[in-house]
C-alpha cells in the first residue's frame, strides 16, 4: 500500500529529476545548438592545427570559405529560433555543413573528410531515409568535385566507394537506433505515465479509505508483524489519546481487566496479545480514558493477507458502554417490576385458593381454580425474567407433551372472553397430538396466537383453533375472519415493537413483541411458523413441530379449563 507520504516523495522526485533533464529552451533548439557546437569546436581545432602544422594550406580560397561557411552557420544556428520552424528547415543546417566540409576536403593537404561523420549522424538520429539519401547524395557530389579539381577527371574511384559504403551503413545504423531509442523513451514515458496514475489512484483510494474509516463509530487499527501501528483511524485516535501527527506514540488512557478494576498487565494488554500471535473475537475489557470517563470495549483481531507490506493485523474496537448500561439498567427493572409484581400475585393467589377451599359450588371452584393456575404460570414467568442471562437461555424442559390438550386447554381459558367479545372459539382438535417439547413454553405459543385472533376479529367473527398429526409431524393451526395485513406487514410481523397499520389504529393495547417469542419458542423446538394474510380477509398461522411417532391412544380434548392466559398482540 502506497501511503500519501510515499505518493508525495515519488511525485517530487519525479518532478525533481524532470526539471533537471529539462533544458531551458526546447528540445529541437537544444538538439541543433549541441550538433552544431560540436562541429564548430572540431573546426576550431582543425584550424589552429593547420597553422601549426600545414599553413600554407590556410591561404587557400576553399580552406576559408569552407571554415567561413561553418562559422556563419554556427552563428545562425544560435540564432534562428528553431522551435517555431518546421522540422524540414533544420536539414538545412547539416547540409550545408555537408557542402562546408566538402571546400575543406578540396585542397590534398587537408584530409578532413571524416568531419562529414558529424552531419552524417545527425541527419540519421533526427531525420528519416530522404533526408539520409539526400546528405549521402551531397557528399557523392562533393567527391566527384574534388577529384575532378585534383584528378582532373570524375569518376567511380574507390575513395569514393569506400566513403559511400562507410556513412551508409553509420546513417542506416544510426537511424535504426534513433528509432529504438525514440520508441522506448515513448514507451517509458507512457510507463511512467500508468505509474504515475497508479501511484495517484492508490493514494486517492487510500484517502478515500482513511476518510470512511474515519467516519465509523469503530476504532480500527493495523498492527506491523513487529507490533508497530500503521494505520489507526480517529475513533481509535480518541479513545485511546493518541497524537494524531503519530500514532505509533504511547497512549494517554489505561486498560482495565474490569470496571473500577486492575490495569492489565503489560502482556496482557490487546497490543501485546496480537503481537505474541494472539487471535481473539469479543475480548471484553475496560478503558479509562485522559479525560476521566470509563468505556467498556469488545475488541477483535484478525489477520490481513494479499497486502503489500506483507503479513499485518487488524484490531477492531467497538464501545459497547452504552448497551453495558442499557442491559443492566433493563435487568435492574426487570427486577424491580418483577419484585413489586410478586406482592399482589401472592395475595391472588392465596385468596383464590381460600375461595376453592371454601366454596361448594363446582362452578365457582373451576373459576377460582383457573386464576389459581393462571397467577402460578404469571408467578413464573416473573420468576424467570429475575434468573441471570445465561439461564434464561437454558434449553426448554422436553417432556412428553399433548398438543391437542394444551389446544383445549387454551380454548377453555379463553371462551369467556370470546362470548364477551361476540366471537365465536371453535376447536377442531379432536386426537392426541404428542410431542417433545415444554408444555409451558408451547401454551405460551397457543395463548398469544389464540390472543391475537381474539384481539383482530371483529364482533361476529370466527376463530379457529386445531392441532393434527402427520406421521413425524405435528401441526397447528390458529387462523381467523379479522381484520387482516398486507404481505409487506407479513414479513415484519416479526420484528420486535413491530404492528401494523390496523393495530395501531384500532383501541387494542399492545407492544408487538408477542409473535417474537413464539418464533423463538418454536425455533428452541426445532419447528417452524409461516403467516398469511390478507386485509379484511383473516388471518391464518400454522405451526410446524417434530412429533413422536408413539402417539398412543388418543386423549379425551375438551371440557373446561382451569387456566386463563394472558398474551401480548403483533398486528
């Protein structure tokens, strides 16, 4: 991973080195200025050693023409700006220097015809083979002058041939390497372009990264394999009081095995942990930070692989002080409610069984019983909601179970407030249905489906409950003629606090977390539960359980029932 430093460096030097290779002026005026210097400074050379070593070859007409044409040429190369002329114009200037050199070569006592090697390379390096045919062409022209002023005759001489064959194969050599030399700076600068988009891409991405990192409400820091912080986002940044200029400097709050606790021990701190090879997943501990206050932290280490650097880590860090405190302010509630709940319970209680003893009128017992029942099942729930987490999520009690009766059961307890209603509770169940599951639990299920039908059926209206084997299936079924929902309620009929449009808008009190339990009582059974509805239509729910295959006989469903249910509603 390319970091924003490691982007700007490479961007810089970059930058750096192309403006030291960068020459003032244009590269087409920088190339001729540097070609033809060259030749000048050879020139200059050639003629202080003629007057040393060959002066009477100095007085000659074509000897100072020759070096007069390079001067002025030189002067005017200097001078012409070459970057707002065509490129054609420039093969002017080794031309003529061709034509120059050619007045040199003319008088025997100067053997300067090499010199044409610098004009020669030029035209191959910068032009194409027209302009090589013409210089070579220029050069023939000038041989078969001078041998026709020496000789006094022209002709193919092998001076001649030799010359041709030899600034032949230098300008064909020559333009092939210009020509490779050309495509590859084209294609290192196309390279070097990709890199640059790269190198700019990986930094945006990685800013953009950083940026959403930052926005979360999860600390979130990456560890070298040496321990060293690469990367720590600002949620970690503060909860930890680290610089932000450097992350990797000691952090300003404490670690705590507890609240109000010991600090950890050094290598039992997180760092230290993920350091020694630790992996961990909603490892609790508590924080207390510069400013004072408390946190309670879930962390969690992972390993990071097909990163750049090599193997890292990262360590995940979410403040979960706020649901610490919800939940126990919710268990300290549950208690309270559940303590002052107990008084009044037991009173029922007591005066219910005082009036069953001390009735004589059947009729009256069955009624005092069924609260007695009612009130001892209200008793254990509030006993249940004061156990601690862990065992209120204790697996059911399984036990050999007639559905069929606890249909009947739940019918009975709920005909009285049918007839006030002026719905009439029809039960279809007429065998055994035997299971394996918590008798409690599962009248828990029927009560609240049998409440909710009762609670959306209007006066007039139909309930109806029945229970069936199939083989290893049991079923129920609790479907009625109410009100209704629509498929988009349907599907969320399960969400805690969830009720729907005519729930709502009708006078029925409730809280929507009723069909929520009974998923999760038949989930705890290993059933299923499936809704359909249509608005003014009813609604139908049926219930899945695994049955015994060894039903025995059917049992006798119906008759009074000496229990009565209270259930929450979900629509």
């Amino acid at each position: 991973m390319v970091t924003p430093t490691q982007s700007r460096r490479l961007r810089g030097g970059a930058l750096a080195r192309s403006q030291a290779l960068t020459p003032a002026v244009s590269t087409r005026t920088y190339s001729v200025w540097l070609a033809q210097l060259l030749l000048a400074g050879i020139i200059i050379i050639l003629v202080l050693m003629a007057q040393a070593l060959a002066p009477q070859a100095t007085t000659s007409w074509t000897f100072t023409a020759g070096i007069s044409i390079i001067i002025v040429t030189t002067a005017a190369t200097l001078a012409v700006p070459w970057d707002r002329l065509p490129d054609r114009l420039v093969l002017v200037v080794p031309l003529v220097d061709i034509a120059a050199i050619g007045l040199l070569t003319i008088d025997p006592l100067l053997s300067v015809g090499s010199l044409w090697l610098f004009p020669v390379v030029w035209i191959a390096t910068y032009f194409g083979r027209v302009a090589i045919v013409s210089g070579l062409s220029l050069i023939t022209a000038c041989i078969v002058v001078r041998d026709y002023a020496i000789l006094g005759q022209p002709g193919p001489t092998m001076r001649l041939v030799v010359t041709l064959l030899s600034f032949g194969f230098i300008s064909l050599f020559m333009h092939t390497s210009a020509s490779q030399n050309r495509a590859f700076r084209q294609l290192l600068s196309r390279q070097a372009d990709k890199l640059a988009d790269t190198v700019d891409r990986t930094s945006r991405q990685e800013r953009e990264g950083s940026r959403l990192l930052d926005a979360v409400d999860v600390g979130v820091v990456r560890l070298s394999p040496r321990g060293e912080i690469v990367y720590a986002n600002e949620r970690y940044r503060a909860l930890y009081g680290l610089d932000v200029g450097d992350p990797a400097a000691r952090a300003r709050a404490v670690e705590y095995d507890g609240f109000r606790g010991r600090p950890l021990a050094p290598e039992r701190q997180p760092l230290a942990r993920v350091v020694g090879g630790e992996r961990f997943v909603d490892e609790r501990i508590w924080l207390f930070d510069q400013n004072g206050d408390w946190h309670a932290l879930s962390l969690s280490a992972r390993d990071l692989t097909d990163v750049a650097e090599g193997s890292a880590t990262l360590l995940v860090v979410h403040d979960i002080t706020d649901v610490i405190r919800a939940e126990s302010d919710r268990q300290t509630l549950a208690a309270r409610v559940s303590h002052e709940l107990r008084n009044p319970l037991t009173a029922v209680l007591g005066y219910s069984e005082m009036l069953s003893d001390d009735t004589t009128e059947d009729r009256t017992r069955d009624r005092a019983e069924a609260i007695n029942t009612a009130a001892e099942r209200m008793m254990r729930m509030i006993g249940e909601l004061l156990l601690a987490p862990a065992e209120q999520a204790a697996a059911p009690v399984r036990q050999t179970t007639n559905l069929g009766q606890i249909c009947a059961d739940a019918v009975a307890a709920f005909d009285p407030a049918a007839r006030l209603a002026g719905v009439v509770l029809r039960l279809d169940t007429a065998e055994a249905v035997i299971v394996d599951g918590d008798a409690f639990r599962l009248r828990q299920v029927v009560d609240n489906l049998v409440s909710n039908a009762l609670k959306y059926t209007l006066k007039g209206g139909r309930v109806r409950v029945a229970a069936t084997h199939d083989g290893d299936t049991a079923t129920l079924v609790v479907s009625d003629s109410g009100v209704g929902m629509t498929q988009s309620e349907v599907q969320r009929i399960f969400e805690p606090y969830f009720r729907s449009d005519s729930a709502r808008a009708s006078t029925t009190q409730g809280t929507g977390l009723g069909m929520g339990i009974v998923q999760s009582i038949i989930a705890e059974h290993g059933g299923t539960i499936a809704v359909q509805s249509e608005p003014g239509a009813g609604t139908k729910v049926t219930v899945t359980l695994p049955a015994r295959p060894d039903r025995g006989e059917p049992d006798r469903v119906g008759g009074p029932s000496s229990d009565v249910a209270a259930a929450d509603d979900d629509r």
